[in-house]
C-alpha cells in the first residue's frame, strides 16, 4: 500500500450518493409541486406501502422524524407518569429522551460490547410492577438479540418498541426484519441513515391492526372524525416532498447495503492483514447470525474500539479522513438524566465503547482505494 496525502475520505458523502439520482428526485420534487398536495398525499401512502412491504410488517405510518416515531410508539401504547421503560443506556439521545418526554422513567441496561446492542441478560432483572415496555435499539445497523427480549416481554407482560432508526431493512433471522418483531418500528429517515430524505422523516411500522390505527390518528393530534379528538396526539406527520425523495431512493437500498457489506468485509479484510487486530483495535463482528438473514448486519455504521482514540480521531482527521464518536456520553451521564441516580462506574461495558469507539465513513459509494487509505493511515498512527 502506498500512501496518498491528498485523498480525501469523508465521514459521509452525500452529494455523490445523490449525483445519480438527482435529475430523478427533482422531478418527483417538482411533481408534489405541481399537485400542491404537500401533506398526507399519493407519495407518503405509496411510502408507506413500500416501507410495510419491504419490512414484513402489516402496517406502516409516516411519521415526522425517527423521535417523533418514537414519542408516538410510546403515546400509542399509553405510556403514563411514572410508568418504566427499559433501554440501553448507550444509544442516541432520542431513545431515552421520549421515555422522559412522556413523564415516564427510563430504567436503563449496559450493552453487549460484541454488537453495541442492550446486554439481555441484564434485562429480567430491571423489571418492577412499574414497568411497561422495553426498546431494545438496533444500533448502527445490527438487530439487538430479540428471541430473548420477546421471550421476557411475553413473559411479563411488557410491550416492545424497537428503535430501528439506524437498521431499516437488518434482518435478525430469515424474514425477519427490524421493526416486524415487537409491538411497534420505529425508522429515522435523517439524511445520515441509509434510507434518507432531504430533511427531517420517520415511519412506524406495526402489525396489530389497532395500534396501526391507532398511531395514524395519533400523527394528526389524535383527530378522527376530524375534528374530534378522543386521543390526543401530535403533528407528527411526514411531508409529501420527503416521501417523494424517500420513494426514488427506496428501489436503490438494497443494493447500497450490499455495497456497505462489502465495505465492512474488506475493511475486516484489511485490519486484520495489517495485524490491526493484533494491536487493540477491535472490529466489529457481527454476532447474531441467524441462518438464512441475508440483511444480517446493514452496516449503518462501521465502529471499531480503539487505543488512543481522541488522539486517533484528530490524526485521521489531519490526513483528511472523517470519523465520527458514536455516542461520547451514555444516559445514565448525562445531565439532564442527573435525576435517575445513576453514577459513573455503573455501566462499564457502554463506558468503555463511550470512551474508545470511533465510526469509520463506510458509505457505498466508498472506493477501496480509500479504505485501504483509512487503514494504512490507523496503521501509521498505531507504529
Ligand atoms: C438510535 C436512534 N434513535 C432515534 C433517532 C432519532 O431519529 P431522528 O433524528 O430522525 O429524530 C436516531 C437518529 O438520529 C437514532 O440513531
């Protein structure tokens, strides 16, 4: 391998993920123009449709971002004061945050440090007579282990929320897809996931009949007939111009997952032919392989654990390479969670990945010349 100083390799890269689309989205843009139908129209239900499809789930509701999702699924489920929500305590903000949004407290679990994903075993413990729903999060793009979490959830009662934001389309066994297996999915279309808008977007997905219902009347301040309210819900509608942008770009998301797989494969490939492996740097391996999911692991994003990681970051960064820290503060850290007693020391594992993972750009549209590039560079920085 040799080394180029003047490459560049961004964390995303959006504008060539888009070049070759744009005439086509354009031109779905300018059709929601032309028809003025800007809310609730032809685009979001053909979405919706195809989202259901794609997910193997009966029902799918567009929703105006993936945390909206999420405070929906919670509202739909009449999460009251009070009530307790079991999560990881290492995931985006929005996980926890629409558990407390509804006055209802997030009991929060260590993760298994091999996906990222809620440790289960932690899981059976953490149940009271308070508690009512466990979200398990499909994090960067791998299912959390979800027999186990649906055997406890039917064992006790308790609904399951899976926070899908970053895993539309993983499979965690054959057919089934993230967001089919619990009560309700919860998608984030944000331009950074692999299926994203132009803007903010989200979806439900649900297969019992009356929680479908339910959550598509939530979605317009709980009104049906118009009107009347007998829940009360939100503005949590998706728009027609993001439904139109999602809709070009749906037929294409399988084929950038596989491109993201191979991406992940020949960076396995590379890292460990530089010894990396050898040298603390932890890969990611996808776990819960279960036959026949060919989605296994969508590859969202691509997270090592490293030594030295800030200093990694900032080095990478000189010689032109983005990398991100996926997420720098668990909940039970956080300030504004300061009033569920947690203290530091009591979730080591997802401590630990606070403190030395680092994501690593793994786009499609990604050459292998820049991924050999990322890694000589890890390699130079690690001698
Ligand atoms: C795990 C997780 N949950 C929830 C969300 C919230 O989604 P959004 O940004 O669309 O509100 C995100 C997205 O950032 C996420 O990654």
């Amino acid at each position: 391998m040799t080394t180029n100083t003047t490459m560049k390799v961004p964390l995303l890269d959006l504008k060539a993920h888009h070049a070759p689309l744009m005439g086509e989205i354009l031109e779905a843009i300018k059709g929601v123009a032309e028809s003025n139908a800007f809310i609730l129209g032809p685009q979001t239900k053909q979405l919706e449709a195809s989202v259901a499809a794609y997910s193997n789930t009966r029902h799918a509701i567009g929703l105006s971002s993936g945390s909206d999702a999420l405070l929906a699924a919670l509202m739909a489920l009449d999460l009251k004061p009070g009530d307790e929500v079991i999560t990881p305590t290492y995931s985006f903000f929005a996980t926890a945050g629409a558990v407390a949004r509804l006055g209802a407290k997030p009991v929060l679990a260590d993760i298994d440090l091999s996906t990222f994903n809620i440790d289960v075993k932690q899981i059976e413990k953490l149940i009271t007579k308070k508690t009512r729903a466990i979200i398990p999060v499909h994090l960067y793009g791998q299912c959390a282990d979800m027999k186990p979490i649906l055997a406890i959830a039917a064992k006790h009662g308790l609904k399951v929320v899976e926070d899908a934001a970053q895993s539309i389309g993983a499979e965690y066994s054959d057919g089934k897809r993230a967001g089919s297996m619990g009560d309700i999915g919860c998608f984030s279309f944000f331009p950074s996931k692999n299926l994203g808008c132009w803007g903010d977007g989200g979806m439900v997905v649900a297969q019992n009949d009356a929680l479908g219902e339910k959550l598509e009347v939530l979605r317009s301040h709980g009104s049906k007939p118009k009107y009347h309210h007998k829940i009360i819900g939100g503005n949590f509608r998706l728009d027609e111009i993001q439904s139109a942008v999602l809709n070009v770009k749906l037929k294409h998301l399988d084929s950038w997952t596989a491109k993201r797989q191979a991406n992940a494969k020949l960076y396995t490939k590379l890292f460990r032919s530089a010894g990396l492996d050898k040298k603390g740097v932890t890969l990611p391996e996808p776990v819960y392989a279960a036959s026949g999911a060919k989605h296994f692991h969508i590859y969202n994003q691509y997270v090592l654990l490293v030594p030295r990681r800030d200093e990694m970051k900032a080095f990478l960064a000189e010689k032109g390479i983005g990398s991100e820290i996926y997420y720098p503060v668990p909940f039970h850290m956080q300030e504004c969670f300061r009033y569920l007693g947690y203290r530091q020391g009591d979730f080591p594992l997802a401590e630990k990945a606070a403190s030395t993972s680092l994501a690593l750009p793994i786009y499609p549209e990604l050459t292998q010349e820049q991924q050999a590039y990322v890694v000589e560079t890890i390699a130079a920085f690690l001698k």
